[in-house]
C-alpha cells in the first residue's frame, strides 16, 4: 500500500503552511512520519508543484516527487502518482496539512477497501454549532457502512424531534443526545488504484459543483465508498489557530492522551 500525501506551499488562510514548523520541524515532515508508522503502509510519497516542498522532504532523505501545477485538487496530485504505481495497488490520500494523523485510521481505511472502490473516515458530530457549520462536512451511510451522500448541511433531517420542538435547531439544542445520529467527513480517502485513474478523468457533475465536494462525484458515477470511523480526532492545520493547538500538543507531548479520545 501507498501513501501519497499532496502538498502544496500556496493556501489562502495559511500561506506556506507545509513548512512551518511544529517543535523545530516543518509540518509535512510530521505528516510524512505519521504516515510511515501505518502497519499497512509500505510507502509514502510526498507529492508537490513547490520545489521548497521538493526540497525540505528530499534533505530528510524522504520520497517526493514533483507534479503538475494545473491541478484542480489534491486526489488529482495522488492520481499522477498513482499512475506510476503497479496495478491492484492501493492508494491513500492522506492530507499533507494533517500532522497529527492516527496511523491506526489509515490501517482502518486500507482495511475497508476490500470490499469498496473508495474508503473513507468519519468522526463523531459533538456540537449543534458544528453540525450547522457549512465547512464542516456531513456523510449519510447505510446500515452497511457505505456512503449515501456528503453534504455541508446538517443530514439526515430528524422530521419528528423536529415537529415536536418547532425546527431541527431547536430539536437539537432540547435533545443534544440526537448528535449521535450524524457524521462528520474526516477526509482521509483509500482508492484501488484502478478506481481513482478513472475518477480523475470523470468531468465534474453539477452536484459536485452545488455542493463543492468532489466526493460526490464518484456517488454519481456508481463508486461504492465505504465510510469508517476514524481512531481519534483529526486536526487539520488551516489556520493559525490550528497551528497553535497542534504546536501546543506537540510540544506538550500530548498525542497519546488526543488518541485515546
């Protein structure tokens, strides 16, 4: 199995955020590390248009490679990568700007890619104001554990708690226990790699592009993507305050007591 992990300097709240350092390392070397400790990774890849990325992974004696500038996301990044891979190969996607990852939820998304074209993760919901937050990502699964849609609305809509309290808002707010029944997005993907080439060539859908969510391309194309919990939190690195409670855990030597969450 592969890990592929995009990188790019350029971000619109963080600029450069891959090297700014978390305890006197730059942050896509934490991700790289995370990732290597997955029992199910046999290699990581780190994929970038920034020959500074380039640069500071190749002196840590690291695998990168340097890609397209033209892409529109990073599974686009993974794909050209993925298409120097044997056949059969499995392929994770795992954020560059995740440098706390749970190695033990990449083994998780391997796993379930076994009976799926696409495996992805989920976390619990914890608050309304999260589950109303259009950035954060909500996934609808069946019984079985597949994805039936990814919204940035709060879905599935509890129709009689909501009746009975006049409004989801309120339903929710008088009956917090009702988090329960929804699922935040993580964002970690595990493809076949077969899967992924032909994801990368389909166009758009108008769904996707009502949402912003590429994931629901593949829904539309017929991908079977199952969807796992995540071992721990996640804590993506988007903002300086995100940088802060990273460095904070980091340097606190915190992260066993952040797995057992």
């Amino acid at each position: 199995m592969v890990a592929v992990i995009p990188a790019r300097y350029s971000s619109v709240r963080l600029p450069g955020k891959m090297l700014l350092e978390i305890h006197d390392r730059p942050l896509i070397l934490h991700t790289v590390g995370q990732a290597m400790k997955a029992a199910s990774v046999d290699r990581v890849i780190v994929a970038t248009d920034d020959q500074r990325i380039f640069d500071v992974v190749h002196a840590e004696g690291f695998e990168v490679v340097m890609t397209s500038s033209s892409h529109q996301s990073g599974s686009d990044r993974v794909a050209e990568v993925a298409e120097t891979l044997p056949e059969g190969a499995i392929v994770v996607n795992v954020q560059g700007d995740e440098p706390l990852i749970d190695p033990d939820t990449i083994d998780r998304a391997v796993v379930a890619t076994s009976d799926a074209d696409i495996a992805t993760t989920w976390e619990p919901i914890k608050s309304v104001e999260d589950l109303e937050n259009p950035n954060i990502v909500k996934v609808v699964t069946n019984d079985a554990g597949f994805a039936l849609y990814f919204s940035r609305s709060p879905v599935p809509f509890p129709r009689e708690v909501a009746i009975l309290h006049g409004g989801p808002q309120a339903a929710l707010r008088n009956e917090p226990a009702l988090l329960r029944h929804f699922k935040k997005h993580a964002g970690l993907y595990a493809y076949r790699r077969e899967y992924l080439l032909r994801f990368a060539r389909l166009p758009q859908t108008t769904l996707e592009k009502f949402e912003m969510l590429e994931q629901l391309r593949a829904l539309e194309d017929g991908a079977k993507v199952k969807v796992v919990q995540a071992a721990s939190p996640s804590i993506g690195v988007d903002t300086e305050e995100d940088l802060s409670r990273v460095r904070a855990i980091v340097e606190a030597g915190l992260l066993d007591s952040l797995r057992s969450r």
